[in-house]
C-alpha cells in the first residue's frame, strides 16, 4: 500500500476486477478520452492474466478505503533507447476535482523513482484533455511536443500531447511511511 495524505494506492486484486470491468465500460466514467472496448468480467481478468510484471494496477482509495478509481503503469509504448515508464488513470465523476489524482500521479512517482533506475516517466493524454493535462502539470511534468493524430477517441482522430518528468524534476518521495532520514 501507498499512503498519500488524502489518497492510498493499492495494488488490484482478484475482488476489485468486478467494479474494475465496471468502470471501464462504463461511457459515463471512461469519458470521450478513454472510451474503448467493452469486455466481460472474464475477459478483463484474462488479460490481466498474461500481463507481465512490468504492468502494474493500483486501485485508488480514499483514506475510507472508497474505490474512487485507478492507476496503471507500464513500460513505454515511445522512446526504447533508455527504459522509461508511462503512466495512466481515470477518476469516478463524483469525485473529480479534490486533486485525488494529482496526490495519486505523486504517490507513483515516488514508488517508480525509487525502485526502478529510471531517468524517465511518461504520460500522453489527448491535447483537448484539460483535466489531465492540469494533472500532469500540478506533478511536475513538462510537455515536450505534440503527436498529431496519433489516438482515435470517440469518432475521430485527435492530437496527443506528450509530458515527461526526469529523475532531477521528481520533487518526492513525499510517500507517508517512508524513511526520509536514511
Ligand atoms: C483526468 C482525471 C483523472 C483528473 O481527475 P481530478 O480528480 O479532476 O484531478 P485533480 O483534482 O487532481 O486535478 C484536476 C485539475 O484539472 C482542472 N480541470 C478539470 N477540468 C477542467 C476544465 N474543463 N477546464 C479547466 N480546468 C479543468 C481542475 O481545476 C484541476 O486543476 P486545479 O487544481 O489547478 O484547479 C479525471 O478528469 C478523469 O478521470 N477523466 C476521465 C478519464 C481521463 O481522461 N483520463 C486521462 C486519460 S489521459
């Protein structure tokens, strides 16, 4: 478990993938960024199955336990000289804007930077995706360009914008729990 001030990241498990399938074909919480194919309860824990141990889901919590959304990383789908991770994430509705997910992006920068030698983490979101956009900036993440057209969401084609953060930038670990001193 990750302990943040308002939010905990808490690796998926096998209960989580019946709210899990849920959310994720749900229109409604998936939005026009992220809408994508629906899937069966079945199928979502068989792809999660043959993933490999460099993808990794946190659930995120509140401080009551509250499921209120979720976390993934992964190796980069860009770059491939140095390793890198990107990261990606979505809220339920009625609990967006308390900056949740900017304490859940600090929380898994913390846990990437300190257990992997990475120089690197990655994010993309459509250019159009204010929300997250303001998510990655309020983390320490600096846009570097923009990929025209590279994503299909919701009937047509969209510009995505990519954003960075390197091992100088990260400004943790700000993880509850963590040694500090030593
Ligand atoms: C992206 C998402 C996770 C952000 O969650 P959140 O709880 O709202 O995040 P935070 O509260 O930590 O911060 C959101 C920031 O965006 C701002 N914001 C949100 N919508 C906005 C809009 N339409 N215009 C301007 N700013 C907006 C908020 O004001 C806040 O910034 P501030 O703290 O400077 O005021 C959530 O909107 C979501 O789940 N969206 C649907 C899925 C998605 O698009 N995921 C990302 C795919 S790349």
């Amino acid at each position: 478990m990750l302990r943040g001030k308002i939010v905990n990241l808490r690796i998926i498990e096998q209960d989580d993938f019946d709210i899990y399938t849920e959310w994720i074909n749900s229109i409604e919480i998936m939005g026009k960024y992220l809408f994508g194919t629906q899937r069966s309860l079945q199928e979502t824990m068989e792809q999660y199955g043959t993933r490999s141990r460099e993808f990794g889901t946190f659930v995120i919590e509140k401080k009551d336990g509250t499921r209120i959304g979720i976390l993934h990383f992964f190796d980069s789908k860009f770059g491939g000289y140095a390793k890198s991770k990107e990261v990606g994430f979505f809220l339920i509705p009625e609990e967006r804007g308390n900056g949740f997910c900017t304490e859940a992006v600090g929380l898994v920068l913390d846990y990437l930077f300190l257990i992997h030698p990475l120089e690197r983490i990655q994010a993309v979101c459509a250019t159009t995706n204010i929300a997250s956009r303001r998510v990655l900036e309020k983390s320490g993440f600096r846009q570097e360009g923009t990929l025209r057209r590279l994503a299909f969401f919701s009937g047509k084609h969209m510009d995505i914008s990519i954003f960075s953060i390197i091992r100088e930038e990260w400004s943790g670990p700000n993880l509850l729990g963590f040694d500090h001193k030593r």
